[in-house]
C-alpha cells in the first residue's frame, strides 16, 4: 500500500486515552523505536466483534514474559481498548495492532530507566486480499536467509524485531513471491514471514512442530481443530523442503491471511515447483470454509464462500 497515509486512523489508543495519530504520541527514547524493545499482537474485527482475542491475549502475555516484562493494563481495559480504537476509527471490519514497547528510557541497552510500557493499539480497515490468491493460490518462495535460531530471538516471542522478516520478504518479492518460506539452522521448514505453513501429505495435514522455531500462530491453534474435529490425521514434526514439493496441497495460515492456498513453491535453486496439480486443493477449500463458519459463529459476520 504506497499511499498508506489515505488510511491513516482518525484516533489512535496510546496508554489509556485516544488521541490524534498525527500528533507525537511517543517518544524517539521509546525503546521500541530505537531497539525493536517490545512486542504485539495483530487481531481481527469481524462485524465489530474480535476473533479469538483471548488467545491473542495470552500469546501476548507470554511474548512479554520472554522479554522480561508483564503485561501493563488488565485484561478488561485491553478488551474495551480493542472496542473504543475501533469505534473511534467507525470500523467494523479491521485489523488491530496492539503494541507493547519497554518504554521511554536512556540511551543504551539497560533497561532501568524505564518507568512505564508504551501500549499503543491502531485500528485499521481490513485491506482484503485479492480474490485470486484464495481461487488460484499463492507462490511461496524458500529464500536464502534462515529463521532467528530459537536459542537466539525465539520466534515464540512475537517481538518487534521483524527485521530479518522484513529481509524474507524483500527477497521473496524479487523471486516473485507473495510469501517467504524460512528453514531454520538445521535445514528444517518452520514458517512463513507472517504466517505459519500446513501441507497434506498422504492425506495427512502436515505442519513443523512448534520445536522447529516458529510463532504459535493462533489460526495455526483454530485450524489444527478443525482438522480434527474432520477427523482428518494431523502430523507435527520436522519437515524438509522436499515433504513441500510432494505434496498434494499446502496451505499458510494466520490471523489477516485466515486460510491462503499455495499452488506453486520456488525451490531454494530457485527452480519453480507444482504443488499438486496446481490448483487449489479440497482441503484446503474445505479448512477455509470450516475456519469462516467459525468466525460467523463468534462474530456473526457472513461470508460469500
Ligand atoms: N502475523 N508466523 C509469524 C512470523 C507471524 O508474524 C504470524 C502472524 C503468524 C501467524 O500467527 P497468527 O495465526 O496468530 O496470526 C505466524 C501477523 C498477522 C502479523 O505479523 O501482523
């Protein structure tokens, strides 16, 4: 989106009160901005009604544990800050951003001086994606740069050093990508730059464990039971590019993308791979539908497929 700004919310939510996003709202000593010193959280509004806030809230809760700190409103104030920024902004349909950030604080990468977390939370409308990446599907590309090694950054921690994200992606983009595929240091498949990865494999749905070094995605969580509540046998381990380029359809899960077919992968010589026939499969069809009359059921919001 290059003309972002056409979006740009009416209010934003910053440590309890709405206020204009034009205005500095917070510090340039914020250790978010200058370390990437915090964390967040990307929910969905469907028909003014959050889709699984609570487990966004625990993930929350737990990404802030890994960096040492706690989480700085009650759970009822976060809940009526996801309520207020979007009613504030007359959205219905949006996406929430919810930030955590250690706070204003000296130069240096002691935290001491750090007396109060910055929360922020932007309410936008939801950008659809084109209909033709759930009709044709998607081309994911295995790219050079490698997931952050779980004893470094660990990718459970949903923080906001995306920055070797941002790189998967870029060059994702120039293979000519809509999603970067990252291994991790021993070779093993563990997500994508904002979404976790499924494939069906012998009519098995397939995902690399969350040991491999990847986000607990909360769809990934929803799509899992769904699957089994289809009695469809559901696997996770360690997998290779290869299990990728076999098998009979693969999928990206996340809480924007919902449930985003891939119909073709490059491979890391940069050679284009069919996945399946090509086209999108029934599963992954059948787990979108069954992940959509979920969110009709919780938000009351209808869909056309
Ligand atoms: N991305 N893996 C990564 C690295 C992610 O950033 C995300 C989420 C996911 C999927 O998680 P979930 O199902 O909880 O959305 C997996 C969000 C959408 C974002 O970055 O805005």
């Amino acid at each position: 989106m290059r003309n972002f700004k056409k979006t740009m919310p009416k209010k934003i939510w910053v440590n309890g009160r709405l206020v204009d996003p034009r205005r500095p709202a917070v510090s340039v000593f914020d250790r978010g901005f200058l370390y990437g010193d915090g964390v967040y959280e990307t929910i969905r509004v469907y028909d003014g009604k959050p889709f699984q806030l609570e487990p966004h809230f625990q993930r929350l809760a737990r990404s802030l544990r890994g960096i040492g700190m706690r989480v700085p409103f009650g759970r009822a104030v976060l809940g009526d800050a996801v309520a207020s920024v979007m009613a504030a902004n007359r959205l219905a349909d949006g996406v929430v951003r919810l930030t955590v950030t250690r706070g204003e604080g000296a130069l240096g990468f002691d935290p001491a001086s750090c007396r109060r977390p910055t929360v922020v939370l932007l309410a936008v409308p939801f950008a659809s994606h084109p209909a033709v990446h759930y009709e044709k599907g998607v081309r994911a590309v295995f790219v050079r740069l490698r997931r952050n090694a779980k004893n470094a950054l660990d990718p459970s921690i949903k923080s906001l050093n995306n920055l070797n994200n941002i790189l998967a992606k870029m060059e994702s983009m120039k293979k000519g990508g809509q999603e970067a595929l990252m291994l991790n240091q021993e070779g093993y498949l563990t997500e994508g730059t904002i979404s976790n990865i499924f494939f069906i494999s012998g009519g098995v749905l397939k995902t690399p464990s969350l040991d491999c070094g990847l986000l607990d995605g909360v769809t990934r969580s929803v799509v899992l039971s769904l699957a089994k509540r289809r009695s469809l046998a559901v696997w996770e381990g360690r997998c290779r590019p290869r299990h990728l380029f076999s098998a009979e359809e693969v999928f990206l899960t996340s809480t924007t993308l919902e449930v985003m077919p891939v119909t073709s992968v490059v491979d890391e010589q940069g050679r284009l791979r069919r996945i399946g026939s090509g086209q999108v499969g029934e599963w992954s069809g059948r787990l979108l539908r069954d992940y959509r009359r979920l969110i009709t059921k919780a938000t009351g919001k209808k869909f056309k497929i």
